[in-house]
C-alpha cells in the first residue's frame, strides 16, 4: 500500500509552515497594500506598491532560517513606507523566538539605534522630539517584542529540558532495575556452582572410588564408570548454564551456612583424603571473612576432587596478628586426572573478586611438586571494603551490558548529538534552562523601563540645552519691553507644539523631566513683548 504525500508527517509540516507563511504576509502585507491602492496615486505608485509587497515576502522567507535579517528588511523598509512599522513587531518578537542566541540582536539593535540616530538628527535635522519618538518607536515596537519573543523561547527550551530529565530518570530506573536482575542471575549462578558443582563433584569421586575397588565384579565396574561419566557430563551442562547465567555481569554472592569443619568432614565422607589444621583465631571474625574464607575452602576441594582425584589435600586455618590466612593444597594425584572437560577458570576468577571484596589478597598456580595451592590472606577486622554493593564491580562486567542496559548505569553528556543523557546531565540542563527562564522574564519586564529611562536621560539634555527659562526670570519680563533688552531669556527656543500658533511666538521650558515640554509663550510685535502666558 503506498502512502500518499499527505500521510508523510514531513510533507504536512512543510505544508503548515508555507500556510503560516502566507497568512504572516498576507497580514503584514495588508496595511501596505491598502495605502498604495487609495488614492491618490502619485507617480509609479504600482512598480513602488510591488516592490514593497515582493520586500515583504522576502522579510518572510528569511524569517526561518534568518530572522535578524528579516527584521533589517522591514526597518529598511519603513525609511520609504511608514505603514512597515507595523510589520517591525512581528519579526521583532519572531527574531527573539528563532534566534539561538541573544548577541546578534543586541549588535542589530545597537546599530539601527546608531543608524537611525545620526540620519535623523545629522543628515535630516530631525528635532529632538521626532528623535525621540522615534527611539521610542524603536523601543516598544522592535526591543520589547523581541524579549518577549526570547522568552517564549526560553519556555520551550524549559518544556524540553523538563522533558529530557523525565526520560533521564525513566532511564536510570531501568538501568536500576537491570542491575538488580543481573545481580540476581549472578547469585543464581553462584549457587548453582557453589553447591551443585560441590555436590556433583563429591558424586564423581565417590563414583571414581566404587570404579577401582577390587571387591566389585566387572558389571558392576562398568556401571560406577558410566556413572562417573554421566556425572561429569551433568557437571559439564552445568558449567555451561552458568556461563550463560553470568554472561551479562557477575557479583559475588553468599555461601551456604556450613562451617569450614562440615565442609572438610562432608568431603571426607565422600572419599577424599582431607586434613585440617585450623589454629585458634582468636575474636569473632567479621561475617565477609568468614564468607570469603568458607567460598576459598569449598572452591579448592571441588577442584581437588575434580583435577586430583585421591591425592591428599591439607587445609590449614590460621591468624597473624590482623589477617586470616586460608591455605588448601593438593598432592600430585596418585593415578593422574581423571577425564574431565577443560576448566575456564571463572571459579578461580569469582574466588579472587570475592576475597578482594572483602579486602583481601588472593593467589592461586601449580606448585613445584606438580600439587596445586589456593592461598587467600583476609582481614581479621571489618575494613571499608565490607560496604561495598554486591553489584556488578569490575569493568569486565560493565563491558558485558549491552548499550540500553549501559545507558542505565554511566551518566553520558547530552551535549554530544546522538549521546544518551544521563540524570545529572538532564538536571544540570534543567537548572540552567529554568534560570534562563527566570532571566528572560527579568529581562521582558525590566529592559523596556530601563531602556525608557536610558531614552528619558538622553533626551532631556538635549531637549532642554540653552530652552530653560526659570520662574523668577518669567515674572521679572515686562510686557512693551523690547526683545534686544530682556534679560534672562535662554539662548535657544523650543519647537512649536502646534502649526496654528504664532510664528512670532517663542517657546521656553521650566526644566520638566523628563519630557521638557513647553511650559512658557511670548509672543512679540515690531520686536517687543506683548504678552506672556503660562501654558497649561
């Protein structure tokens, strides 16, 4: 079934945006439009009307990818048409939305300031006053719609923050979760070695025993010998479903309850020829010695009766000062090994891991004689290392997860395109997009009353540079005095504020902040003061 164009979510969002796109122009477009279709229509008025109408849409084509330059495009604009001032909020506050970062604006908005400036009161010879409404313009019309813009920006970018530590933590649950699954396949595992691979090897030579005793007729020979075999094959099978137990990861887990003494005696009555020499150890050992030493006795005569089956074996206990040291060490088997499937070594590897947990050295190789030693010095006292988790604590079993279940358990940056973010990563992130937020709202309230007062305190020096004319001065003014013999009066005049008065009236301020509007008229005749008024 093929999928038509409509279906496609790619498709439909290029279809919404050129609809947004359209509508934004056919609004902006539409006051321009309006004035260059009533009449009366001066000369080119159509190539001038489609040439502000085609600046339009290129203003709205850039504002996508380049809103800044969209915003240049409509101040340009308004030098030749005044109604694109009422595009300039638009692409203000879509310039503050799309825009990543806050520098260029500022340079625009610095510029255009500049710009305008020195064209209005340099090269046209703007007043003051227009100046002022004009930055005014500016303010109100471009800076305040950008910053309100830039925080909604701001929001979004909270929104997604927000959504992101959410997921983070969704993902660090799971990666909990996981541990503790991987954690619980390792004790499995770890019991299933410790004590059916005890037990089946204990069978084994029991079985190896019956095998080669004399009292025993042929048949009977036989079948202690096929139930050695079977009994390595069993042991064999269960290797392998510990291999799978602890591909993911392994842990250490706990032994059996049994004491050291029932381990030795249990191997005893199984056949094997073991002594024990365990010296007085003096205080109560902490419980991960006793665990560690218990898992060291059990792992060696479980190789004992697998590898050497008949040699004799010495397990010697002792204490020196604050360490406990666990020796078990087999004789050269006296007929040599039985068959048996190669060993991988992982319960030599567990053993090591285990005595290592519990602060202890491990060590373990051939002897001279062609015997074996298991040899573990371990802690007399409790040590820091006994509040270690029972989790995963090697590399090789953080390399053993797979990427999801590792997402879980490092904290990788978020700043990387394609990495998975980790919690503390996801919070740092929502920390700093919250006080953005908080900063741009700041801003969106607090830059318009400051950039007002900015334009207030520019203004008004130079609106009422050599225009103030004090009260005293005022009422000391006789009407009938000639213009050439008032004193007082300030060396520049104010514009006038309405085309109906008076040319030869002049116009005085007291100084009003922060406006210096006109506050005082006198009006001349044949060069003299006919009259003096206060204007309301």
């Amino acid at each position: 079934m093929r999928l038509s164009d409509s279906s496609v979510p790619g498709s439909r969002d290029r279809r919404r945006r050129l609809l947004l796109d359209a509508l934004l122009w056919a609004v902006i477009a539409a006051p321009v439009a309006y004035a260059g279709i009533t009449p009366p229509h001066p000369r080119y008025a159509l190539p001038l009307l489609v040439g502000k109408v085609l600046l339009l849409g290129a203003a709205v084509v850039a504002s996508r990818s380049k809103p800044l330059v969209a915003l240049v495009l409509v101040v340009l604009g308004s030098l030749v048409d005044g109604n694109f001032v009422f595009a300039i909020p638009i692409f203000s506050y879509l310039a503050g939305r799309r825009s990543a970062s806050a520098g260029p604006a500022v340079v625009v908005f610095v510029l255009i300031a500049a710009a305008g400036t020195a064209l209005n009161l340099g090269l046209l010879g703007t007043g003051a006053a227009t100046w002022f409404l004009l930055a005014s313009v500016l303010l109100f019309a471009a800076v305040f719609p950008w910053l309100v813009g830039r925080y909604r920006r701001q929001q979004r970018e909270l929104a997604e923050a927000g959504r992101r530590h959410v997921d983070a933590v969704a993902r660090e649950q799971r990666g909990a979760a996981e541990r503790i699954r991987l954690r619980e396949r390792a004790r499995i595992a770890g019991e299933m070695h410790d004590s059916l691979g005890h037990d089946l090897s204990l069978i084994a030579v029991r079985a190896a025993a019956l095998e080669v005793a004399a009292d025993l007729d042929e048949r009977h020979r036989v079948a202690a010998g096929e139930l050695r075999a079977s009994v390595s094959a069993a042991t064999e099978r269960l290797h392998e479903i510990i291999g799978v137990l602890r591909e993911e990861g392994g842990a250490s887990v706990r032994p059996s309850g049994e004491s050291v003494s029932e381990l030795v005696e249990g191997a005893r009555e199984a056949g094997m020829a073991v002594r024990l020499d365990a010296a007085p150890v003096g205080a109560e050992l902490p419980a991960m010695t006793c665990h560690a030493a218990h898992r060291v006795v059990r792992e060696a005569l479980t190789n004992a009766a697998r590898y050497a089956p008949g040699a004799p074996v010495d397990v010697r206990l002792g204490r020196d000062g604050d360490r406990v040291e666990v020796t078990v060490v087999n004789c050269v088997p006296p007929a040599g090994p039985l068959p048996a499937p190669s060993s991988r070594g992982s319960g030599l590897l567990a053993l090591a891991e285990r005595v290592r947990l519990a602060g202890g050295t491990f060590d373990a190789g051939p002897q001279a004689d062609g015997g074996f030693a298991v040899r573990a010095v371990l802690p007399a006292i409790a040590t820091p290392a006994e509040s270690l988790p029972a989790g995963p604590s090697s590399l090789e079993a953080l390399a053993a997860l797979s990427p999801v279940e590792a997402a879980g358990t490092a904290s990788w940056s978020g700043d990387r395109p394609g990495a998975v973010e980790g919690p503390v990563d996801a919070e740092r992130r929502l920390h700093d997009a919250r006080r953005r937020v908080r900063r741009s709202l700041l801003a969106a309230v607090g830059a318009p009353a400051g950039f007002a007062l900015v334009l207030s305190l520019v203004y008004y020096p130079v609106a009422t540079a050599g225009t103030v004319l004090d009260q005293a001065t005022f009422d000391e003014l006789r009407v009938g005095t000639a213009r050439s013999e008032l004193a007082g009066l300030p060396r520049r005049q104010l514009e006038r504020p309405s085309a109906v008065d008076r040319a030869d009236c002049e116009y005085y301020t007291d100084g009003n902040f922060p406006l210096a509007e006109p506050t005082w008229r006198l009006c001349f005749t044949d060069g003299r003061l006919v009259s003096k008024e206060r204007i309301a």
